[in-house]
C-alpha cells in the first residue's frame, strides 16, 4: 500500500492536541502533588501519605503518555521525510509504527483517567458520610 505525504501530516493537528492535554493533565496533578506537599508539610491532614501511590502512578502514567505521543509524532515527521524521499515501504512501516504508539498512549491516558476517577469517587464517598 503506498501512502502520500499528507497522510501521516494528517496526524499533526490530533498528536499535538493530545501533547497539549497530557501537559495540561501533568501541571494540574503537579499543582496538586504541591498543595499536598505543603499541607502534608504543615500537618493537616493524615491521609496525605495515602495519596502519594496513586499520584506517582498517574505521574508516571503521564509520562509515558507523552513519552510515547512524542515519539509518534517523531516518528510521523520521519515517515514524511521516507515518503519524501521516496523510500516508501520503510514511511509506510514507520508510519504504522507511529499509529501504534499513539494507540498505545491512548491507553496510558484512558488507564490515567481510571485512576483519576477512582480518586475522585473515594473523596465524594468521604464527603457523603459527612
């Protein structure tokens, strides 16, 4: 199957979208990670310590997000420049290499928002005893 250049040039707009909301995802989680330093710092609240698991999870979980997003929009441009060249099987390879691993930082990021969520509900059951 022989693709043209736009093809892997589509995946632009979709891969840099989703860098932009796995940032957006990391500095929330790290302006969090921070209050609960500084309330863990000044005492507040005992149940700090039992956060810190699930928030080194989901920041792990970030990071390859964006580790493996990077590297297919990497592998994108290289696949552009294959087709360009007119190297054809090998863009059409790495192009569906890139596919893979947006497929698989899609699952890292729906594995994250599992684990967000599961945070979440644990804070809204702790409210609804009140």
């Amino acid at each position: 199957m022989e693709i043209s250049l736009t093809t892997p040039a589509l995946l632009f707009p979709a891969i840099s979208l989703l860098l932009l909301a796995y940032t957006n995802r990391f500095l929330t989680l790290a302006t969090l990670i921070r209050t609960l330093h500084k309330q863990f710092k000044d005492g507040a609240d005992p149940n700090i310590k039992a956060q810190i698991a699930n928030l080194r999870k989901r920041v792990n979980l970030i990071k390859n997000m964006q580790l493996t997003g990077i590297a297919s929009l990497l592998l994108c441009v290289v696949s552009m420049f294959a087709i360009y060249e007119n190297w054809q099987v090998f863009g059409s390879i790495v192009f569906g290499v890139s596919l893979v691993l947006l497929m698989i930082s899609l699952i890292f990021s729906i594995i994250e928002i599992q684990i967000s969520v599961k945070a979440l509900n644990i804070h809204l059951i702790d409210i609804e005893k009140e």
